[in-house]
C-alpha cells in the first residue's frame, strides 16, 4: 500500500501565527522599500518640474520683455504725436529710425491720417484708446529674399486734446508698428531652445487657432523659424503654458520640453533602491521561513501520535455529525445476542429517548412496527438472506411518540454470517420519507380528484364539442410533471442503495455523504417543483370549467388593485428586460370582484412576456384605464410581434398554445375569456397587427351583476 500523506500539524505548531510573521516580515519589508522609493521618485519629480518650471519662466521673462518694450515703443510714438501736432513728417521719420535702430522687433512705423478706410484693430484702438494687435498678416522681408514672413501690426491711436481739459476733440489718425514674428519671438525662441524646449505660440482670436496652428514655433534646433502653417503641435500634461496679453490681443504661449530636457535629468536612484530593498526582503523572509520550517518538523515529530488519534476522533465525530444532520440514522442487529445497537437519530425520528425506549430495543420496535408492515418486512429480508437481493430495501411505518405514523426507508445488508451461514449480523440505515410519502399520496388523490372532476364535467358538458379536447390535453400536461416526480423518487430511492452499499463497504466517506445529502436535497426540490406544478395546472383547469367566481365582492379603486397586482408580480417579471407601465386614473372606484379583475391582469401580462416578445430585447406593456358613470374601458397593449390571424381565431380556446411544452399551458386566455364574461360581466375585444403589437381591450361595468347559482340555470 502506499504511505498515507501525513496528517497537518497540531495547533500546538501554530502554523497561523508563523504565516502571519513571514507575511509581516515580507510586507514590512516590501513597504519601506515601497516607501523609499516612492519617496525618491517624488523628490526626483519635484525637483524635475522645479528645473521645468524655472526654465520655462526665463523664457517667459524674455518674451513678455520683448512685448511690453513693443508694445511701449508703439504707444510712446503715439504719445509724441499727439502732444506736438505740428511735427514734419521728416522729423516722424527721423524718431521711427531712431527707435527702430534701438529696438530690433521693429520692422516699420508709419502713420496712418485718419478719414480712410479702418481695419478691426484700428478701429478698436480708437475706440479704447490704447494700442491694439492685429492678427497675423505676411509680409515682405529683405532678410528672406523678400519672401513673406508672418508679422503683426500694433496700432496706437492719436487724438487731438483740448489744451484746457485734455478732452478729445477729434481722431487725428494712427501710429502703427509693422512686427515680424520672427524678430519679436527670436529672443525667446533661442532662451527655449537654450534651455531644450519647443516654443510654439498660438494666436487665441485668430483663425489659425481653429485649426491648432501655431502663428510661430521653434522646433527642434533649427536655426530659422520654419512658416506658420507647417506646425500643428498638440499640448500635452508636461507642456508649460501661459496666456499673454499682446496690445489687448490673447496669445498663448506653449513650451514643450524635448526628450532631451530630460535626458540628464532622469537618472534615479530609486529603481535600485528598491530593488536592494526587495532582496534584503526575501533573504530575511527566507531565513525567518527556515527557521520556522525547522521548528514544526521538531514538533510535528513530538506529537504524531496525539494528532493521528486526534485525528481519527475528529472524523469519526464530523462522520457523525454529519449523519445526524441529514436525519440518517445507523443501526446493527445481531441475530447471536438478539440485541439491537442504534444511533440516537434512531429514536429521536419517532420522537423517542433513549431512556423511553428501554434497553430492549428489539422489542420494542417490534412493538412500534405497524402490524401491517412487519409481516411484509420479514419477507422481504428473508428474501434478501437468501441470496434474491444484494441490499434489503422496505419501506414501512412506526408509530410516532405523539400517536401518530410516520413513514421509515430502510436499507441494509447482511454483514456477517455464522459458521453454518446463518444470518449473524445485520447493519443499515433508516430515513424518514413522511413527506415524500405524504407528497405521493396528495398525487393521487389529485389524481382520484381530477378523475371524479372531469367526469363531472363531461356530464354537465356533455353537448360541448371541445371536451374531449380539455381531457387529453389535462391528462397529457399532468402526466409530465407526475413522470417527474415518480422519476424523481425512484431516483432517490437508487441513491439511498447506493449509500448503504458504501456504509456496508466500509469506503464511505466524507464526500460521498456531502453528496448523497446534496443528491437527497436536491431531488426533494424537483420533487415539489414538479409537484407544484401538476397542482397549478389542475388549478387553471378548474378556473375554465367553473360557471361562477369564489371571490369576495367589494368596493375598490381601480389604480389601487392593479398596482397591488403589478407588484405582486414584480419579482417575477424582472427576470426581462421589458417592462409594465401603468396608466389609471385615480378615483376610478368600482363594486365588483378584485380576485377575477387581478387573475386577468396577471394572465395578460404573463401571456405578453411569454408570447408577444419573442426575439425581443426589450417590450413593453402598457395598462390603461378609462371610465363612464356606468362603465370601465380597461387595455392593455404591448408593442410586441403580434398574433397571426389564424392564431387569434383560437386563442380562446381552452388549451391552445403556440408554446405547448415550452412554458405555456393554454389555459391563460380562455381562463381571462371566462372571467371577463362570467363574473365581472363584461365584454373582451382583441386586435393585432404582426409586427406591431396586440391590443386587448375589456368593457366592464362598474357594478358587477350578482351572483348566479347552479339552481338559476
């Protein structure tokens, strides 16, 4: 035989606590190199953007210098003018020179009398009073083989003043600057390129932005600006951005490190610390681990006896616990001694102590054994220690403590015979089937029930042309479920065998009784399952052949009931994706049957899920109501794959169904034909449009007629 694995180590090795130290140690470890180097890559990144943001700065100083002293420049020539009107046109001339020559973003200065035609700038400089950018517009430079360069005009405005007030007499004209990009931009484009950023610049008012094309970028290292409408940068999260006010005119400015900005800023010491960190770590997790490895092989070795017995306790008790739990209960009987040994559950199934039962078990059990059952039980055993049987199965009743009998499944087998092969001891189980048995025996008097219905029915509808019909189909649909249930326990009845087989064997273990529990647990779910639904059925049979309604008559408001009923169905229904609205009118109050007014509701609703939305994702059902003095007009449409003509035309007859076998029972509609007509008294119109929806419409009068008997017809 091969060794058995060895047993897990006693609490005494607490192997808990030793995962929980190297699970320390390992995550102490991992979180301060964790932290560490965290720490170092944050520190690196702020002093990154630090060195980022200072760059960018210069570069922003530089430009906004050039701007201010153009921008300057422009206004003070304006203000010259203006306050000496009587200049020459030689000595304007003469001061554009002088300011040009100290000033290198200029390219031209000249004045524009006023009385011509103005452009939008101009026009807002002379309105506000101060000097006003342009957009973007090329022009002619000698330093590019007179090929256009993108430039800007800066206009000031000159007024003429009244000497007493300063007041503004009239506009006498403007001073305008004519500024190259590329002469205004030079000094900072080469601070950015100094520092390895792209400068790019973005006029906010003009129609390049629309398109994100930049009025000037310097890219890269080259020496001369490439033209405007080659860069469409895009901004990214590490650009430095800033707005700037150019002679009231929106810019922005975008600096973009390049990847060499970074590149002698990026080497970090955090990767190896961490990576230092992580192998301290494992080192001192793996000697802690040795050293805890050691110590459980020391007491693993000192207390192998004490847990294999612990052990062997251990299982015979959750063997027991286990048997108790699923209501199973053991016993053996030698024929030697005439004694019977039995579990606790034994007695306790019939309600008995062990101090109420005796210490003569046999007897007592025999006192016990309904007298009808005991003489079929010996024939049957002794059928099976002649060798007819592998395993003794029989089925028979005790009586309760209280008086009462309840139903036993034994099953055993004989273990052990003398030396003359004469039965010596017998071992097996017992199991309560009270309920199954009780289950089995509604089954037929549903069945004798249903029987004795339906030849009623044939007597009073004898003239009926469909009856024959009715009976076949409750018949054919009723045998489904009962096939199922008898299926079912006949099931149970062969996995009940097959663990006595392996309690008589001696292999039965742990997960073979988890799964004849699961097994058992199971089969009693289908088992109702299946009768519930022989019951339902018989149900809705009886509901189409009843003349008269059994629910209480009463007052009630209309919206009231159908939402208590739409409710009801709520769990159900959101199992699909469609959906219920409903739209009634409050203070619709009617003195009828709310019982029959909510079975139709429910069958409407339960028809249009199952057949109207077929292949649909989602659909809906819409209730409404409307109200006379007299009369309730009650609808329900859906907007599903509506009905076939032919289909329509049936679709009151009891028992027909375009979904026979598949969830349907067609008993639903005749059952709303009967209601609306014979209880509530009303009238039921249907029309469909395949492809379009079905709609339903009921006429029902607001006092129900009364009651009729049997004796009236």
């Amino acid at each position: 035989m091969a060794p058995e694995s060895l047993p897990s180590p006693t609490p005494g090795s607490k192997p808990l606590p030793d995962v929980l130290v190297l699970a320390f140690v390992l995550g102490i470890g991992t979180l301060c190199s964790a932290l560490a180097f965290v720490g170092l890559r944050q520190t690196e990144a702020l002093r990154l953007q630090n060195i980022h943001t200072a760059s960018a700065r210069t570069v922003q100083d530089v430009l906004e210098l050039d701007i201010h002293r153009t921008v300057e420049a422009t206004h003070n020539i304006s203000l010259v003018v203006e306050s000496q009107p009587q200049v020459q046109r030689k000595q304007f001339d003469l001061l554009s020179r002088r300011v040009m020559a100290d000033l290198h973003t200029l390219s031209a200065i000249r004045w524009l009398p006023a009385g011509g035609s103005e452009a939008a700038h101009e026009q807002q400089a002379r309105v506000i009073g101060r000097p006003v950018a342009s957009a973007v517009f090329p022009v002619v430079s000698p330093s590019h083989d007179g090929a256009g360069v993108p430039a800007i005009a800066i206009t000031a405005p000159v007024y003429e003043r009244d000497v007493t007030t300063d007041a503004i007499v009239r506009h006498r004209g403007f001073v305008e600057s004519i500024v190259p990009l590329h002469a205004l931009l030079r000094d900072a484009g080469n601070r950015a390129n100094l520092v390895g950023m792209d400068l790019m610049v973005y006029d906010l008012e003009g129609a390049a932005r629309a398109h994100t094309e930049a009025i000037y970028a310097r890219l890269g290292t080259a020496a001369e600006d490439a033209p405007s409408e080659a860069h469409r940068a895009e901004k990214n999260h590490n650009d430095f951005v800033v707005a700037l006010d150019v002679a009231t005119r929106p810019w922005q400015v975008v600096l973009h490190p390049r990847p060499a900005f970074y590149a002698d800023l990026t080497s970090s010491y955090a990767p190896y610390v961490l990576g230092a960190g992580l192998l301290l770590t494992g080192l001192i997790t793996a000697a802690v681990w040795r050293a805890q490895r050691y110590r459980r092989s020391i007491e693993f070795a000192r207390h192998r006896a004490s847990r294999a017995r612990e052990a062997l306790a251990l299982e015979q008790s959750r063997l027991q616990n286990i048997m108790e739990g699923t209501g199973v209960a053991s016993w053996e009987f030698n024929y030697a001694t005439r004694t019977l040994q039995v579990s606790e559950r034994w007695g306790t199934m019939a309600g008995y102590t062990t101090a109420e039962l005796g210490p003569n078990l046999y007897a007592r059990w025999l006192e016990l054994t309904h007298p009808d059952d005991l003489q079929r039980f010996f024939v049957a055993l002794n059928e099976h220690f002649a060798g007819k049987t592998t395993h003794f199965d029989y089925e028979y009743r005790i009586r309760h403590q209280q008086g009462h009998w309840i139903w036993i499944g034994a099953r055993a087998r004989l273990l052990e015979r003398d030396a003359d092969g004469k039965p010596l001891v017998l071992g097996g189980t017992n199991l309560e089937i009270t309920e199954r048995k009780e289950t089995e025996e509604r089954i037929r008097q549903l069945n004798a029930s249903l029987e004795q219905r339906m030849q009623e029915e044939v007597t009073r509808s004898e003239a009926r042309a469909t009856l024959g019909t009715l009976i076949a189909s409750v018949s054919h649909e009723m045998g489904t479920p009962m096939g199922n249930s008898l299926m079912t326990a006949s099931t149970l009845a062969d996995q009940a065998r097959h663990f006595q087989t392996l309690l008589d064997s001696g292999t039965l273990r742990r997960s073979a009784l988890t799964e004849f529990i699961t097994q058992v647990r199971e089969g009693n779910a289908l088992l109702m399952r299946n009768l519930e639904r022989a019951v339902a059925l018989l149900k809705n049979f009886r509901q189409v052949a009843a003349d008269q309604a059994s629910e209480q008559r009463r007052e009630f408001d209309l919206r009231k009931v159908l939402g208590e009923v739409l409710h009801t169905l709520a769990p159900s229904l959101k199992r699909e994706a469609h959906a219920v609205t409903l739209d009634v009118p409050e203070g619709i109050t009617m003195d009828s049957y709310p019982g029959p007014l909510g079975q139709v509701v429910i069958n409407l609703v339960n028809n249009a899920y199952l057949h109207a939305f077929e292949g649909m994702a989602q659909g809906t059902v819409q209730l409404r109501a409307s109200a006379t003095d007299s009369e309730v007009t009650l609808v329900c449409q859906d907007n599903g794959r509506g009905i076939a003509p032919e289909t329509l035309e049936k679709m009151f007859m009891p028992f027909f169904s375009t979904r026979i076998g598949s969830g349907g029972t067609g008993l639903g509609m005749s059952i709303v034909d009967n209601l609306v007509k014979s209880t509530l008294g009303g009238s039921l119109h249907v029309t469909s449009v395949q492809g379009a929806g079905t709609t339903i419409t009921i006429t029902l009068p607001r006092v129900a007629p009364a009651p009729h008997s049997d004796a009236d017809e």
